[in-house]
C-alpha cells in the first residue's frame, strides 16, 4: 500500500499531465481494470460512484469508486471541457493516451518516488502492478475470492486462486524471516 500511495502521490500536480496520470492511476488501483480497460473509459460509463469496464471478450462489469476518486473525475471533465462520450485520458495533442504512453508516464512517477519510497528501487513497476495491488489488497481486507473475481472480471475461478497462494507465499516469507531473529526480538516480553 506505502508504494501503491507513493507512486500515485509522485504525479506531479502543477501539470496538466501530472493531474491526468493522478486520476489514472488512482483508477487503475481503484477498479483493478486492465489497462486497456481503464484507458477507455468515457464520462458516461461512470454512474453513482461506480464505473462500467469493458473487459475481455466483449464482458463488462461495474466495479465501485471512492468518492474522492469520483470527485476526482468530475472536476478533471469539468476543467477539460470532456463530454459523456469522449476518452477521459488524452495526451496533449487531444488524441487518446496509449498503453506505451500510459507506462512511460508511470515509469517518471516511479522514478520520481523512489526517494521516498526506496522499496521502489531496483522493482519493476507495471501498469499491471496495479491490478495484483487491488487483488492483494482485497485478499489481505478479508474479501471473498468470488468477490475479488467479480471484481477483477475473471472468469476462472483458479485465475483469482492464485493471490490466495502468494498472500500465503508472502506470510511464510514473514515466518521465515522471524524464525531467524534472536528470541529477545521475537518476543517483546522474552528477556
């Protein structure tokens, strides 16, 4: 969550393009679209804090927002003069941000938090990174994996199973790591 937030945080607010890659990322961590889904999206596809995502195989999907990412959105259409219809990410020139795009803006954000977020360092970032966040998140938050699934238009059930196994992977590493500690560090009551 610290790298999620640091890396969103990194957008460059003074810029109309740093407020663009804000919404987008936000986005992105928000729903656990796929990029491609996400770059699509259009003003009216976005109804009482929740936005519709096309997904694989002509599938859609309404996946709820926060309010503040709502709001977000909102005042970013309102500034841009973007109508119901039009793509909610441009690049300067007007024309629709692309997949490579969208990875060259989050790859000056990474770089811009590393500073302050030094687990950044030396990892590699995707657009995708993004979705695996939203499914950890969701998992670590108790959410049910048929939820998750819905959430993230999967459609095998095995597909979502997978975070299941690294959450598992992860606490294992944690117990690893603890067993090699001194009992004092262990334990704040050994002595």
């Amino acid at each position: 969550r610290e790298e999620i937030d640091a890396v969103i945080a990194a957008t460059d607010q003074n810029t109309w393009s740093g407020r663009r890659d804000l919404i987008l990322f936000t986005l992105l961590y928000n729903t656990g679209g796929r990029i491609s889904e996400v770059l699509r999206l259009r003003p009216d596809e976005i109804n009482h804090r929740t936005v519709r995502l096309h997904g694989k195989g002509r599938k859609e999907r309404d996946v709820p927002i926060w309010p503040a990412t709502q709001r977000e959105i909102q005042d970013w259409c309102r500034a841009n003069n973007i109508g119901p219809t039009q793509y909610l990410f441009a690049n300067r020139h007007g024309v629709p941000i692309s997949r490579k795009g969208a990875a060259l803006r989050l790859r000056a954000a990474v770089r811009s938090a590393s500073p302050t977020c030094p687990s950044l360092r030396g990892r590699k970032i995707t657009l995708h990174t993004f979705r695996h966040a939203t499914a950890m998140h969701l998992l670590q938050s108790g959410v049910a994996l048929p939820i998750i699934a819905l959430w993230l238009g999967h459609e095998q059930p095995m597909t979502t199973h997978g975070y299941v196994e690294a959450d598992l992977k992860m606490k294992q590493q944690c117990l690893n790591t603890l067993e090699r500690l001194p009992a004092a560090k262990r334990s704040p009551n050994a002595h």
